[in-house]
C-alpha cells in the first residue's frame, strides 16, 4: 500500500487545530455563544484514492446527517500505522476511530485505550456478520471492534508462462501445483530467466509485509511464532525451517535482484507486468494493478490462483485472514458520534460502494450484502471467479489466521503482540540469515531471546506469559 494520504490540507489543518486547541469533545460554547463544530478524526488502513473517496462519501453523508459535525479522515500506510498510532497514544491524543491490524488488538485493550462497541455492533446487526471475524475482538464480554471487510492473500502464479515451461496448472483451485516447498523452489528455477528479465517469484523484502511472508509460512509448517501458553516459538524446527527456505530462494537467485529494497507495491506490479511468475502476497487488490499493466492478459487464462504446498513439517496449507478493524479509543469525547459513523459505514449502499474499490480483495463481513444481487454481479467478481473462490475455500476450511496473528488463531489474544511485531526483532534477524551474517538455527534463537526480554520489560511472566491472564 501506499503511504498516508490525507482529504484536503485545509481540511487536516482544520482538524489538527481542533484537536491542538479545543479538544475533540462535545460541543464547545465561544464567549458570545456561538457553537463550534465537533470533530470527528478517523484513521483508516486504505490511503489510496479509490478508497479515500469511498471513506469520503460516508464522511460527507454522515455531516449531512449531523450538523455542526465535521469529519476528517486519513488514510494510513500499514507500515507506518503502528508507529504513528501508539505515538499519538502515548501523547495522549489518538484519533477517535482507527483501522488497525488484528495484533494491534489486545495490547491495545489492555491499556485501556479502547471503548467497546457492543451498541454498533448491535447496530449493524451482529447476525448479519460472517462467521469469520464476528466475535474476532470477543474479549470478556465485549466487542472492542469491526473488520471493514475480509480478504485472503493467496499464492498467484502466471499461468502462460509455467505452461509453456511444461508445467501443468491444476483447473481444481484447491489441488497443490507443488506439494512442498522443495517442488515450488524447482518450478521457480525452471522459469528464471535473468536474461529475458523474468524470475520465479515476487517478494516484499522491507519489514511489515515480509513479515506477514514468514507467519503464512511458518503456519504452513506446522508451528507459529506463539505456543498456546504464549512463549516464542522461534528457536523451534517449524521456524528455522521457513528461514532456511527464504535463506534457499535468496541464494537460488529466483527473485529480483533488489528484492531485499521491494515494497508491496512495487511487487504487485513486477508481477503484474510480468517481471515475475508467481507472488506469495496475492491480495485481491492486485487485479487493478493487472488491468493497468496488463489489460489484454487480464484473466485467468493468464493469472491463476493456485493452492499453497506445505513445509517438511507441515500437514495443512495455512494463509493470512486479512481483517482489519475499526476500533473506538476511550480518550474520545466524541464516542457516540464514533459509533454512529460505524453504523452508517456499513448501510447498504455506502459499504457497497466502499466494496467496489477492491471487489476481489475486499469480502463484505455482511451477509445480507454477500447475498445482494448488484454486489454478486459485480463486473470484477466475473472476471476473477476462481480468485474469489478460493479465498471462501480458505476460510470454510479454517485455513487462515489473522494478519499478524498466524496459527493459532486464538493468539490473538495475546497482549504484547503489537510490541513484539512492531520491534523489527523478526526481520532482522531473518535478514542476518539472508545477507549470511549468521545460520537459521542462531537466528530463531536470538529471536526467542529477544523477544522473551521485550516480554519481560513490559510486565509479563516469563515462561508461559498467559499466566498474567490468569492471575
């Protein structure tokens, strides 16, 4: 994704003056007894224009339907969202509604920065919400928050060209191509060709969203970066295992040559201008960027989802549940306006038009919108029906865990989460392995190390940290 964008700088600088001088509560009286306007600040997870406007329309609905409120709204790049957030914090002054990532939840909760919405939840009518991220942020009795939708990053593959390298693409969406890693890494050797400018394979190579490569992996070996009594599980065989692989792709030279410097968006394009022949981070999102580099290749005779292998230690092919929630901060004065706007977010015609930004990528967490005839017709759920079929194959077969979160998926109540994703502890050393400064087995264990002494500094037990929880 791309960075932060912002509405309008008059209308930031508005809100930021409000925010500086005012405060963001209710209404405020001037000497001659004037009203103010309230101001309601949202921060959201999706900077691009298509999706701004979208946010934009319920922002200006929602003004019509309040007067004397106004709305400013910011789109967050994920990987900057953790840091700006948790700084604004600690100052003291976090907007009123936020986007965060499923790992942001619980650290969040138990500094008792978040409100519970319970009443919007209620509101938008909690029968109505799928399965699959209804009672994700459940905690005690409360919902701390709401996905605004639900996608699957799923394994992408250029279907034209492993064919014309003798490679056969499977028509079944949920029969591996490769059973393990081993025959996934052969395939990727066969269709590097430095000198026509292809390679095998697309990854991020800069913190977050390499990350997020190494959890669907270590998933799919059998482990997770948390055992169930919350302790790090890097210095364990199922880890090592997905750092020697990244380890094996990086010396195999089946990637770019500036993979390690590639952002997520810049993977989206090589893959899409077909630079690359498969991505690991295949968000729905990437059919836009197909259409624009690649119009007359796209459909799935030329981009085919294809079922994730598995490591040598693994049974089940594990993904990202991508499910990022709208939460409300207990520091807000405007709490209600907050609800509200959480309320008309997901009405019908605007959450549809919210979902026609990224139709492939972005599931609606409704059923009565999955349901509805003009969102089932959908011109780019046409065109890519095996890309959005397999994404459902995924999660009815609970196959996938929260962003961040990674098997199990009841770790996402863990509460230091956030602090041990946002340390930069895992890259680093997943990259001292790449760049050979030391082997996978040293690394998963400075992993461990250090994420037991982070643990320890914020207060929690060491072993087994969910004795805090029961205390």
């Amino acid at each position: 994704m791309a960075g932060m964008s912002r509405i309008s700088r008059r209308g930031f600088l508005k809100g930021a003056a409000a925010a500086a001088g005012v405060g963001l509560g209710p209404t405020i009286w001037t000497r001659r007894g004037e009203a103010q306007t309230r101001t309601l600040q949202i921060w959201h997870t999706e900077p691009s224009d298509i999706a701004v406007k979208a946010v934009q329309r319920v922002c200006d609905r929602f003004e019509q339907l309040h007067p004397g409120v106004k709305i400013v709204q910011q789109g967050m790049s994920n990987m900057t969202l953790g840091q700006k957030l948790f700084a604004t914090i600690a100052a003291g002054n976090p907007p009123d509604i936020a986007g965060i990532q499923p790992y942001h939840f619980r650290s969040l909760q138990k500094k008792g920065v978040l409100a519970p919405i319970d009443d919007a939840i209620q509101g938008i009518g909690k029968d109505d919400i799928v399965e699959s991220v209804r009672d994700l942020t459940l905690f005690r009795g409360h919902h701390w928050g709401i996905s605004h939708s639900v996608g699957v990053p799923l394994l992408m593959i250029r279907k034209d060209i492993a064919e014309q390298a003798g490679f056969k693409v499977p028509d079944d969406i949920t029969k591996p191509m490769f059973k393990t890693w081993a025959e996934q890494l052969e395939y990727l050797k066969a269709v590097t060709k430095p000198d026509k400018r292809q390679w095998g394979l697309s990854l991020p190579g800069t913190g977050y969203y390499f990350q997020e490569v190494a959890g669907r992996m270590v998933s799919s070996n059998g482990g997770g970066f948390f055992d169930k009594n919350w302790n790090p599980q890097f210095h364990k065989e199922n880890f090592i295992e997905v750092v020697e692989f990244i380890k094996k792709l990086a010396d195999s030279k089946v990637m770019p040559p500036d993979w390690l410097s590639q952002t997520t968006l810049g993977v989206n394009t090589e893959f899409s201008m077909g630079l690359t022949t498969m991505i690991d981070h295949g968000y729905g999102r990437i059919a836009g960027s197909i259409e624009k580099y690649a119009p007359d290749k796209a459909s799935e005779e030329y981009f085919r989802p294809i079922w994730r292998p598995i490591g040598p230690l693994g049974k089940e092919p594990y993904t990202d549940l991508d499910c990022e929630l709208f939460v409300v901060f207990s520091h807000s004065k405007n709490q209600d306006l907050a609800k509200e706007w959480l309320k008309l977010f997901y009405t019908r015609d605007l959450y549809l038009n919210y979902i026609k930004s990224y139709p492939v990528h972005f599931g609606p967490i409704t059923k009565s919108l999955r349901a509805d005839p003009e969102y089932q017709a959908l011109p780019e759920l046409k065109r890519w029906p095996r890309w959005v079929r397999q994404q459902a194959e995924y999660i009815n077969r609970k196959l996938v865990s929260p962003v961040g979160v990674y098997y199990p998926p009841e770790n996402i109540q863990i509460p230091f989460l956030a602090e041990v994703n946002e340390s930069g502890i895992i890259v680093d050393e997943i990259m001292s392995v790449v760049q050979g400064r030391r082997n996978a087995k040293e690394a998963g264990q400075r992993i461990t190390d250090r994420a037991n002494d982070l643990i320890k500094k914020l207060g929690y037990p060491v072993p087994d940290p969910i004795r805090s929880e029961k205390a």
